[in-house]
C-alpha cells in the first residue's frame, strides 16, 4: 500500500476473517509509524491422509477467539 523503510519497525496485526468447514481465511496489515503499509489474506485448508476434512470442533473454537470480522 505503500513503502516501508529499512532499518524499521514494523507493527503486525493478525487475525481470522472467516471460519469454513474444512478451511479458515486469516488476514494481516503491517503498519509503519502508524501508517499501513500491507494487507494480506490467506486462505488454510484443514486435510487428512485422504485430503480437505472437516475442521476439528477444538480447532474452531480456537479459531472463534481470533475472529475479528463477522461471516
């Protein structure tokens, strides 16, 4: 979003966007001196041996405390 200088601090929020049956979306903003610089997505998908699998009912409550946007 815009550029970042090095040597700099970064602050890095994180946080879950969505919460799906076998997968999870989390997002990222990485600020600068108060002003943010990036944003991201990415998208988890939960697998077993024979592929993409429900989500584990303790993994969704986890994931339910990171959540910071509503589905």
């Amino acid at each position: 979003l815009r550029e970042g200088s090095y040597p700099g601090t970064l602050d890095i929020g994180v946080g879950v966007l969505r919460i799906g049956n076998s997968s999870y979306t989390y997002g990222m903003a990485m600020f600068q001196e108060g002003l943010c610089v990036s944003v991201s997505e990415a998208v988890l998908v939960f697998a077993d041996a024979s592929g993409p699998a429900r989500l584990p009912d303790e993994y969704r409550r986890r994931l339910d405390g990171w959540l910071i946007a509503a589905p």
